[in-house]
C-alpha cells in the first residue's frame, strides 16, 4: 500500500471510529430520554441515532476493505465498497424514516402528550454538542480523502442537528406551549426529512457503482495536463471512473508515427508522471497511436484537443 493509501485509510477509519463512538453514547442517552418522555420526536431521534450507528459500523467495514491492495480476484482494487456502505447506509435511513412517520402519525391521531420535557431538551443539547465536534472531524477526513462512506456518514450526522432542534421545539411546544400534536406533527417532519436525506445520498454512491464518468471540469483539467506534453499530438477515446478513494483513467494518445515503440513508450512514462502530480493517486492506463490512426467510432473518435497545435504554438 502507497503512502497516500495508508493515509487515507488511517483518516476514513478514524472517522468511521468517532461516529460509532458518538453513535453509542448517543443511543445510551436518548433511549434514558425516550423513556421519561414519552415524545414521537425523541423517539425518532433515537431510531435514527439507532440506524447511524448500524451504518458507522458499515462505513468502518466499507473503508477498511475499500483500503485493502488490489489482489488477483479484484484487480481494481476494493474501492466499491465504500459506494456499497454507502448505499446500505441509504437503505437504513429510509426505513428508519418509515418507521418513525408510521409512530408519529399514530401517535398524532391517538392526541398522545408528552413528559419530562426538561430532561428531553437536555439530552438533545448534549447530542448536539457531540455531533458538532464529530461533523469537525469528519470535514477533515473528506477534505483529505473524499470518502464517499465517509460523506455519506457526514450527512446522517448533519441532519442529527436538525432532527435535535426539533426535538427541543417539539417537546418544547407540546409540553410547555401545550399546542395539542406538535410533537407528532414534528416526528412526521422529521421522517420526511429523513427520506430526502437518503434520497439525495444515494445518487452519489449510485454514480460510483454505475460507473459515471467524472465530471466535465475535472475531466477538462485532466485534458489539460495532457496537453502540456510537446511530443502529443492528439486524444481521443479518454474514460474515467471513481471507485472509493481511487480515480482511474485511460485515453488513446497520438504521437508521430515515425517515433520508435521505445521512444513512445517514453513518452507515455512521461505524460503519467504529470498525471500523477497533478491528480496524485490516480490509476493511468494510455494507449499511443500514431497520429491520424484512429479505430473507434462516434464520440470515442472525436479528438479532445482540438486546439492542440494552437497551445504549442501560443
């Protein structure tokens, strides 16, 4: 394992370590907290809080096989796994949204009140003062290494702010304002909440599975690297895809057909040496063709530096 690797494998499972930590005190406090009152609102939070510690523990298993060096049955490595966690993470949530909308509605049509309200908005205090200083540690993590897990993970914690405010002005409201249903009506806001959460988390994960290409402003920065080559004369059939942490990249590469197979050769060792300066990590495959020789059809054949000649020359 490169050093890059070992790094971003120690900082996602550092991260994948603080929200199973958060996640269990979390759950010891509000299950106390459900208990005493009784509330809709606090009892979706603890079914949430529930799910997120299942996913953390997901997340820890995805960026700790995601980490794991390519072998002979995954020659690509295991970077899916992260997008895998992620997606399972996608699936707790929105059952976690089903249930408490499900308790909130009955417990909305049943006229139920709740109890113990101090101690509710206590707890939920404490939750947010937790979760703030693990959202810190999470944004480092993905600023260092762009965890999808990780991201993922982020937001279940990020919409644990919410989901606590409204807790407070849920139990708030219901016991002290004595406005009949608020808690409920909370608790419902908070499933739909939750089921937008998962929705927008799974596009992502969704991309990486399926293979999506980056996207075009990377893909244009990639290009022009490239282009900075004097001996390239052209590109065309370029590919790109995000598994985990790894990025991959393959394109054709014209060069002039008088060259000898070892100077292309050098050429292309030259060009994946700026490649991996400018985009570190990144896995390069480039096949050379000689210039004007050109086998594919449609968009794979049409040359992404059309204005090659012009750079060299400017």
């Amino acid at each position: 394992m490169t050093g890059y690797s070992q790094e971003h494998s120690r900082l996602t499972r550092s991260a994948a370590y603080a929200s199973i930590a958060v996640a269990l005190l979390l759950v010891v406090i509000k299950v106390w907290a459900t208990a005493l009152t009784g509330s809709a609102a606090m009892l979706g939070s603890l079914a949430d809080t529930t799910l997120d510690l299942i996913a953390s523990i997901a997340t820890l298993a995805g960026v700790w096989i995601a980490a794991m060096p390519a072998d002979e049955d995954h020659r690509f490595g295991h970077g899916k796994a992260e997008a895998l966690a992620a997606m399972l993470q996608v699936v707790l949530i929105a059952l976690s949204a089903a249930g408490i909308l499900f308790r909130a509605v009955g417990q909305y049509l049943a006229g139920a009140r709740t109890e113990a309200a101090e101690e509710g908005i206590a707890v939920s205090l404490v939750a947010m003062v937790a979760t703030f200083a693990l959202l810190a540690w999470q944004r480092h993590v993905i600023r260092k290494t762009g965890s999808i897990a990780i991201s993922t993970d982020h937001l279940h914690y990020k919409s644990d702010l919410v989901l606590n405010l409204a807790v407070i002005a849920a139990l708030a409201l219901d016991h002290f304002a004595l406005i009949k249903g608020a808690d409920a009506l909370f608790g419902i806001g908070i499933a739909l909440w939750l089921a937008w959460g998962a929705w927008r988390a799974s596009t992502e994960a969704i991309d990486q599975i399926m293979d999506r290409e980056w996207p075009e402003w990377r893909r244009q920065e990639f290009l022009n690297v490239i282009a900075r080559h004097p001996a390239l004369r052209g590109v065309h059939d370029l590919r790109t895809r995000t598994s985990g942490a790894h990025d991959f990249a393959q394109f054709h590469a014209s060069v002039d057909p008088h060259m000898t197979v070892a100077e292309a050769h050098r050429v292309m060792d030259e060009i994946e040496e700026e490649l991996e300066r400018a985009f570190p990590g990144v896995e390069v495959l480039i096949h050379p063709d000689p210039e004007g020789l050109i086998n594919e059809d449609g968009t794979a054949a049409e040359e992404l530096l059309p204005d090659l000649g012009e750079r060299k020359d400017g």
